[in-house]
C-alpha cells in the first residue's frame, strides 16, 4: 500500500468537476482530507492524504495532472522540541492522523513524524509553542 500526502490545487475551469470521486472510482484510491479550502467558480486547494497500490496511485495522480490539478508533495514537516513541551496533551485533540498520541498507562505524549501530515493544527494549538514547522521534510 502506497500513501503519500499531497497538496491539491484546483483551478477555476475544474473547481465544479467530480474530479475526487473519478479518482477513488475509477483508480481505487482511498482518501482522508485533512484541509480544504474551496471556492465555487473560483479556485480551491484541498490537503489530503492520498493511499492505494502503487500502480493505481500514479495512474490517478496522472489523471489528477491532466485534468488540471495541480498536484504538489507536502514539502514540510513538523517537529517537537522536546524541552519545550510540557506533556499537556493539548495537540493530541486536534491531530487528525494520531502522530501525536498519549501512551499509557504513562500518560506520555508522544510524537510519530512518519504518520504526521504537516497540517500544522498542533503548531496553532500548543499553548508553550513546543511544535515547530521545518522545511527539510524528504519527499519521496
């Protein structure tokens, strides 16, 4: 199983399209959409994490690019600065992926940068600013 998170960028002309449908129909793709922004008749940017056989997810993403999307790899990553933190758990309440997780019966806080999507939620909701965007992320 391939997955990979990507950036989706939907112009003007395909914004009203079926074009995520298509792609889990057509090229059996499993999707989970960690942000959306859309504009009707205007534009829209979509975050989603993106799962299937390797052979069916480079075929959609070639569907994606020739219907007009613009298909981009999350190029940051997410970081925790380990002093910095204070084990309240407030960013496991908004991590949509479970990268950041309680382990009991520890009641530890812990952090699994490979399952993070660089949604940046935990960035916004740590009250002591323990988790920190990087721009050195590999994109495979």
């Amino acid at each position: 199983m391939h997955s990979r998170t990507l950036v989706l960028r939907f112009p003007r002309e395909v914004v009203d399209k079926p074009i995520i449908v298509n792609l889990v129909r057509d090229y059996h793709l499993d999707f989970n959409i960690l942000k959306a922004q859309i504009f009707p008749r205007k534009e829209g940017m979509v975050v989603m994490e993106l799962r299937g056989k390797l052979d069916d997810f480079e075929e959609g993403i070639r569907y994606l690019e020739e219907a007009g999307v613009q298909v981009e790899p999350v190029g940051q990553g997410i970081r925790r600065d380990e002093e910095r933190c204070t084990q309240c758990g407030a960013c496991t309440a908004v991590c949509l992926t479970g990268a950041l997780h309680v382990t009991r019966p520890q009641m530890q806080i812990e952090f699994d940068s490979e399952r993070c999507s660089a949604c940046e939620l935990c960035v916004k909701t740590c009250p002591v600013r323990a988790m920190i965007v990087t721009f050195d992320k590999a994109i495979a």
